[in-house]
C-alpha cells in the first residue's frame, strides 16, 4: 500500500485525555482489507504532525505516536495482523502531546482525564475495570473482554459510549438508554434492533451533541421505517433533513414544520411551496438574510416592515425603502441609519435616540445642537462597554461645556476624548467625583492638589497618576485608608520615603496584598504577623533574618499551607504536626525525614488524597491498600 495514499484517506475525528496525556481518535475512511498496514505506519513515528493542520496537508510527515496505537473494530481490540473488511466501524486511538476541549467527537465538554492505564493491565477484573468505567464511563474501551454488566454500566454513565460497546452486546435495552441520551447514536444501534420504537425515541431526542447543531438520527433509520411521520420528528430535531425526504412525500405541512423549525430553511423549500404565509413564518422565527430566498412576488411593504420589526438592519436588503420601513428600521436598531437612502431629520432624530454612535452616518447639515444633546444623552447606555470617541463626529461648535458635562455624568470615561485645551477645572471635578481612575486622562496641569484628593478618595488606585510633586502625605494617607478587598499594590504608588511603619501597618491591616510592597526594614512583628493572619502567602516576602521560631508556629497556627514558605532549617516535627493538623496538604510541604507514620495517618485520615504525598515504608502496606482500594 502507499504510505502517502494512506494519509489522505484519514480524517482526524477526535482528541481524548488518557492517563494525562492526550489521544487522537482517527477513523479510516476507504476499504482497506489489510488493517496492519495502516497499523504500522502508526507504529513507526519519525516526524510530528501538528494538530491545527489537516492530515491532508502532512503528505511528507509521518504520524508520530507516543505510545503504541489501540484498535477497535465493533468495539472488540484488534491485533497487528489481524485481516478484516472495512465498515464504518473501525477506530484507532493513540497518544499525543497536546491539549484539546473535549474527548468525545458527539460531547462539547470540557477536558475530561480519562485513565487509559486499563488497557496495560494485563489481568483485568470485573472489579478492576468497575472502577475504571465508575469514574470515566469512555474506558469501557479499554476493557479487553468486556462483560454484558459491564456495559450495561458503562452505558448507565454515559450513552455515547455505544460505539465502543462489542455489537453482540449491543442490547435493545442498551440502544434504548444509549438514543435516549443522544439520538445520533442510533449510527451505532445494529439493524436488527432498529425498530419503529427505537427510532422515534432516537428521532425525539432533545440532547444535543451533535457539532452542526442537529439531531442526525434520520439518516440512520432504515428506509423501511422513514415514514412521513418519522420525517417530520427529523426535521423538527434538524431542518436540513428536509434535503433528504423523498419529493413525492413533501406536502405544505412538512414546508410549514421546517420553517417554523429554523426561518433560514426557506433556502430548502420547494419553489412550487413557497407562499406568503410562509415567508411572514421564515421572517418571525429567523430573520437573517431571508430575503434573496423569498420571491419576488412575495416582498411587500407588509413583508419588509415584519423584517424590519425584527431585525431593524435587514434594511441593507431592502431597495424599495419608504418613509414608515425606514422608520421602523431605526427604532428597531439605530445603527440601521447606515443603510437609509433618504436620511430625514425625523428618520436622524429617532435613530440617534436609540444609539448614539449613529452620529456618523449623520449629514453634517442635520447635525443640530437637539441632535448632539440627544446623542449625549444616550451614552451610558451605548458606551458603557465600547468606548466610542462621538465628540469626533460632532461639530466642534455644538461641543459647549453644556453638552461635555453631560457627557460626563453620563459616562467619566468620556473626558479622555475631551481634547485637554477643552478640559476645565470644573469638568475634571465632576469626572473624578464619579470616578478616580479617570484621572489619568486629565491633562497634567489640570492635576491639581484638589482633583487628585477627590480622586484617590474615591479610588485608592488612583495615587498612581497623581504627579509625584503632589504626593503629600495627606494625599498618600487618604489613598492608603480607602485599600479595600480588591486593592492591588496601592502602598507601591507611594514614594519609598514616605512608607512610615503606621502607613504600612494600616495598608496591610486592609489588604494582605500589599504586604509585599513594605520595606524590610519596616516590617515589624506587628506588621508581618498581621501579614500572615491574612495571607499565608506573605511569609515569602519576609527576609530571613527576621523569620524567629516563634513567628513560623504563629503562622501555621492561622493556615498549615504556610509550612510551604518556611526555610527547612527552621521546621522541627512539632511545627510539622501543627501545620498537618491546621491544612492536611501541608503533608507535601513536610521534609522527607519528618513524614512519620504518625503525621502521615493525620494527613490520610482527614482527607484519603494526602496518601500520594506519603514516602514508600512509611505506613504499613495494609494501610495504603485500603486507600487504593476504596478509589483513592
């Protein structure tokens, strides 16, 4: 077989986490008798293949595999030389070193870990692989000779693991749960079991998997069963299915059915079907882009104004505008200004009250000072979140101090587009009154002593835009007092001289954070223990020589995760013990020659996770098994 043949005839379905690494599900595409040489062109890895680029585009790459590659054939594991027929029922798994969201072609979930350590064990149990499958249902693929029970339970925990189940033990009550759970698993439900029942609980399935946004049940029932009334179940769970029924079996209600499933399948209707009520149907349920599959005939000034009740912006679509449409359109969505052909003041005046940013689709001529008053006014609520400069649009004449104070009680942001020869003392007080953080877009001249104590009593943040010259330690107090939970580094915003011991001691008292930003030398015991009441964190930044024994007890004595920041030559067994009883984690953090039986146990007895910390000999044998056996 040719190696460069063989790529192309591969598609990349899939990536799964498996024992923390990450495998890549392949699916052949074309009859290949002979199964082991594909197998061998796996097993031989010589140069990577990147995930974002298709296999495709790799003809002169190798597949490079971490680990030797799992295949599965009608959920059985296939070996290297076996020979079998090809139908659609063959996949192949193998390791890679790369991350994705998701490990099930049929589930957008989020990264699942998924322990692939079953399929290494060579003895494997009924017990063993229980376990495996009650934590991760995907690892009934792992399980070399699967027993009924066992996918009975795999199936329980997650139905779209039916493609992995052996098919002679693919049950009907296995296919019921399994199409239940997702009906595109009715792919994977054999022939003999698809009967009518299976078909509609398949076709009725209201859980989504699949990536298109669609149910695909009704490709994969049989045609004996594809009734009108199972094509109407399919179309109702995914419209495109439409394509797929027979031409004499489409009647107006099946039309009817589709569109009210999604508008946009207009496009898929016969043309002989379409009609008015349709059309008016398409508009209500989705009103994008409809226009270029409603006839002619059908476009009316009723039609065009539904549209634009919808969707104010469809005007662009439309070429027959009047007066009413355009207003309709505006009042919907101001933004849909853009698309008027005959702008009105009437037509200006409703959309700038809808959105101020439609000042620029404004002729210059209409622009008056009710216009520029009314687009102010409508600025919190438009630029709350996107920041947009309307001032550029407005003529400079119509920008009185009226319009930019209003502007500002609006929205303080809006003084950074207010040009600083246009900023006045009066104007930067109202901005900073509302929001201190501002001050770093008020001219520098206009930094007086004043505006910048407004500013950092209304936010402490602030202290880093006032200009050093009018860092007074009035100013500096002020800012430190008003430190709050989500203060970050308010104390490094004031000049290194005037970081007093009081300034300090109240800085951190309000926020640990800024514990960090004390100098050395000031950091009392006062100060530090403080510190470490609120963060256990802070005592990485104290110097060394101030760390006494005294202080480290005091420290895991308020959080046991502290141990992890004292220096080893300062932790005894006592304050060892105290940090695992304070934060059984802590046990991480305990030197090797320190984890005796008896810290070990008050670790694992609080919580079972801790038993990884624990060295080898530590803890009898007995013990540790308990835990392993009991899933930990």
């Amino acid at each position: 077989m040719n190696k460069i043949n063989t790529f192309r005839h591969i598609q990349m379905i899939n990536l799964l986490t498996l024992s923390g690494e990450i495998y890549q599900v392949l699916r052949v595409k074309k009859n290949y008798t002979h199964y082991r040489h594909l197998y061998h062109l796996i097993k031989k890895p010589q140069h990577p293949v990147f995930p974002h680029k298709k296999l495709e585009q790799c003809e002169s790459y190798k597949i490079y595999a971490s680990a030797d590659a799992i295949l599965l054939h009608n959920g059985k594991h296939i070996n290297e030389n076996d020979e079998i027929n090809y139908d659609n029922r063959l996949t192949v798994i193998f390791k890679f070193k790369y991350y994705y969201n998701g490990y099930d072609p049929y589930c957008n979930h989020e990264p699942v870990e998924i322990n692939g350590e079953l399929f290494d064990i060579a003895d494997q149990t009924d017990e063993i692989c229980f376990k495996y499958i009650n934590r991760q249902p995907f690892c009934i693929a792992f399980a070399k000779n699967p027993t009924q029970e066992l996918c009975d339970r795999a199936i329980e925990k997650d139905g779209n693991v039916l493609r992995y189940i052996p098919i002679e033990k693919r049950t009907r009550i296995i296919c019921r749960i399994a199409v239940t759970n997702n009906g595109d698993m009715l792919k994977y439900v054999p022939d003999e079991l698809k009967n009518e029942e299976i078909c509609n609980i398949a076709l009725n399935s209201r859980n989504r998997h699949n990536y298109d946004g669609g149910n695909d049940a009704i490709n994969y029932v049989p045609s004996n069963l594809k009734t009108y009334e199972a094509y109407i179940l399919g179309i109702r769970a995914n419209y495109e299915s439409i394509q797929n029924v027979p031409p004499d079996m489409i009647d107006y209600n099946m039309c009817k059915v589709t569109v009210q499933t999604n508008g946009i399948a207009l496009e898929l209707i016969p043309k002989d079907m379409i009609n008015s009520e349709l059309c008016h149907l398409a508009i209500h349920e989705d009103h994008s882009n409809l226009l270029p599959y409603i006839p002619e005939e059908y476009q009316t000034e009723e039609l065009y104004k539904d549209l634009v009740k919808a969707c104010g912006c469809e005007l662009s679509s439309i070429k027959n505008q009047t007066e009413e449409i355009c207003k309709l359109a505006v009042g919907q969505n101001g933004s849909a200004l853009e698309y008027v052909i005959d702008k009105t003041y009437e037509i200006c005046k409703i959309a700038v009250q809808k959105d101020c940013t439609v000042l620029k689709y404004i002729p210059n001529d209409m622009k008056t000072y009710e216009i520029c008053k009314l687009a102010t006014e409508k600025i919190s609520k438009i630029n709350k979140y996107c920041f947009e400069n309307i001032f550029e649009y407005m003529p400079i004449d119509m920008q009185t101090d009226e319009i930019y104070e209003m502007a500002i009680n609006q929205d303080p942001c809006m003084i950074k587009f207010i040009s600083h020869d246009r900023q006045t003392i009066e104007l930067c007080k109202i901005a900073v009154q509302i929001c201190g953080m501002v001050l770093i877009n008020i001219a520098v001249k206009n930094r007086t002593y004043e505006i910048c104590k407004i500013a950092v009593t209304q936010n402490s943040h602030a202290l880093e835009y006032v200009p050093n010259e009018q860092k007074t330690d009035e100013i500096c107090k002020l800012a430190v007092e008003n430190i709050d939970q989500y203060s970050r580094k308010v104390l490094s915003y004031v000049p290194i001289e005037k970081r007093t011991i009081e300034l300090c001691t109240i800085a951190v008292v309000k926020n640990a954070y800024e514990f960090m930003f004390v100098p050395p030398e000031k950091m009392t015991d006062e100060i530090c223990n403080q510190a470490l009441m609120k963060s256990y964190t802070s005592m990485k930044y104290i110097p060394l020589d101030k760390i006494t024994f005294d202080l480290c007890q005091r420290a895991v004595q308020y959080n046991g995760s502290t141990l992890a920041y004292i220096p080893n030559e300062m932790k005894t067994p006592e304050l060892c013990k105290l940090a695992v009883q304070n934060n059984c984690y802590s046990l991480k953090s305990v030197p090797l020659e320190m984890k005796t039986a008896e810290i070990c146990i008050i670790a694992v007895n609080v919580d079972p996770w801790c038993i990884k910390y624990v060295p080898d000999g530590v803890l009898p044998n007995t013990i540790k098994h308990n835990y392993y056996d009991n899933g930990w």
